[in-house]
C-alpha cells in the first residue's frame, strides 16, 4: 500500500461517518416534547412519536429544529 493510500479515509470509515452515532441518540429527546426518539436508518430521520415529528440527520449531524422536521404521515405514526 503506498503512502497516500495509508493517509486516505477507508470506504467504510467515510461511508460511516454520515451514520447517527448510537450514544448521541441515547442523549438526545424531542425539542418540543421532551421524550424519547428513534432513529429510522431507512429514511436518515430520528422519529419522535409523541410530536409526530421526524428530524432529519444531514451528515451525521440531527436537525433538531421544528421548521426543519417533516409531519409523520398516519401509516408512519401507527408504525404500518
């Protein structure tokens, strides 16, 4: 392997760092609610059911705003 080889980021470590660190989920709740979230994998969201809310995660990093989250819809808010 040369030298600039070794320096650059692997695939995985780059393609990772956009992922929601698990322990960060653990710390956060929902700004309006204040309960727990979940975070949906899938769609790059943490989900707060009790708003009804889902936050988007935009390179690793939550959007906890309000005007920033989009309404679930009801199949998403029943969980079908």
């Amino acid at each position: 392997m040369s030298k600039s080889e070794e320096d650059k980021p692997s695939r995985s470590s780059r393609s990772t760092s956009k992922i929601l660190d698990v322990s960060m989920l653990e710390m956060l709740v929902c700004p309006l609610t204040h309960t727990s979230l979940s975070y949906d994998e899938k769609e790059n969201e943490l989900i707060s059911r009790a708003a009804r809310l889902a936050f988007p995660v935009r390179g690793g990093i939550p959007i906890m705003l309000a005007s920033e989250a989009r309404q679930l819809s009801e199949d998403e808010y029943s969980g079908t």
